[in-house]
C-alpha cells in the first residue's frame, strides 16, 4: 500500500459520552483555591478524561489528510490563578507547547514527563511566552505546575500520532478519522489514573473493531468509588 492514502470506506469516528453517577461535586472554599480533580457538568457530564489510541508509530497512511491541517503549536496559559486549559494534548513532533502568562506576576511553569528531558522549572515573567519541543511521546498525561503557586495544575498529553481527545463538560468526546481495523485505545484521569470505566475496560483499556463510519460507545456511566484515590497533583 506504501503511503498511498486510504479511501473513504477504511476511516472511522470513535464517540461517547462519560456520566457520573455520583452527588455533585462541589469546590472547597479556600483563599486560593486548586482546581477540581473531578470536574462534574451540569448534566453530570465528566469533563477532563483523556481517551486516546495506545498504538504508537502509525504508518503514515494510517494518519487522515486533515490532521495535516491542525496548528504547529498548542497553548497553555497562566491566568487568574489556574492553568488553561486544565487538559490539553499535541501531536509530537508536529506540534509544539506553547507556554504564556495573562497574569501581572511571575510563573514558574514546571512538567513533569517521564521520557522528554526538559527544564526544571521555566520562569515566566508577564507577559512572556516560551515554546516547548518534545523529543519522545509520553505513556501517561504529564502534570504541570507553578513551582511559586503550587495550587495552579494542569495535564498534558504527547503522543506520537493525533487520535486523541479530551472530554467537555458533558462528558462527551469523539475523536476523527481513525483507520479501520482492531485497535486498542487508553482511558486516563487525573483523580482515577487508568480508568477503568467498565468492568470488561480492566485498567482502562478499550479493544475495539473501528468499523467504516461512526462508532458510538453510547453512554458510559461511572460510579463514584473509581475516583477514590488522591490526584497526582496533591503528591508532588
């Protein structure tokens, strides 16, 4: 097949929608308050999960034309005490981390990946920006955080292919264009690690025949109990 683009019948549309069957989650009154591992909506819609393809090294082939069209660079920013957005993933090497502050102090911005060899900590005075290159993809959503404001977190995801995404706040996601075939695809979230959404999911992992066309996982209900952990960023 060599890297002759696939046709119109061998692509397909992976969705669903994750509901939490839990009380509300509420925000703890504090002076400088961190933002919630576990972030409900108002349909109870779980937002912030990633959900990505676990296959790393697709052929090029196996990548749809439009991807080409994403932007070269994905943006965090420092911004009224928390990082927007609180998730977010790129495409290595296609894309690179794009790191801004909104705000009138200084930042220190620091990840924590397991494989790219990055800077302690970057210092962030007003208005400045710094732009991050990834060598390697991650294995896991790495954490941000400001080392001068350590209640300010965030996540990133670095891949090493474009087939992921992150759930909005009505806990819905779909991710585009997948090549058809058997494929497995991985869960994550901050507070639960390896979500292991359904019982058949063991740590949060999904295998799957993608089938021309959409591919609805249909509404995935998730109980309380499988969050019951202390978040990643709470231990560093």
């Amino acid at each position: 097949m060599g890297n002759q683009p696939l046709d119109a019948a061998e692509w397909g549309n992976l969705s669903g929608k994750f509901i939490y069957t839990g009380e509300p989650v509420k925000q703890k009154r504090t002076p400088f308050p961190e933002p919630l591992s576990l972030v409900v909506g108002p349909q109870k819609g779980i937002k912030n999960i990633f959900v990505y393809l676990k296959h790393r090294s697709l052929k090029e082939n196996q990548i749809h034309p439009e991807y080409q069209k994403l932007p070269d660079q994905v943006v965090i920013q420092h911004q009224g005490n928390c990082i927007e957005p609180h998730a977010i993933a790129l495409w290595q090497p296609h894309q690179k981390l794009v790191v801004l502050n909104k705000d009138p102090i200084q930042h220190q911005t620091h990840l924590f990946p397991l494989k790219n060899r990055l800077p302690d900590s970057i210092h962030q005075n007003p208005a400045r920006k710094k732009i991050i290159e990834f060598e390697h993809a991650e294995f896991l959503p790495v954490l941000i955080k400001c080392d001068i404001h350590p209640w300010e977190s965030g996540y990133l995801m670095v891949l090493d292919h474009p087939y992921f995404a992150i759930t909005d706040e009505t806990g819905a996601f779909q991710i585009k264009n997948l090549p058809v075939g058997e494929w497995e695809f991985r869960l994550w979230h901050e507070q639960a690690g390896r979500l292991a959404a359904r019982e058949e999911w063991d740590r949060g992992r999904i295998k799957m025949q993608i089938k021309p066309g959409d591919n609805d996982l249909g509404e995935i209900k998730v109980a309380p109990e499988v969050f019951d952990r202390e978040p990643r960023s709470k231990k560093k």
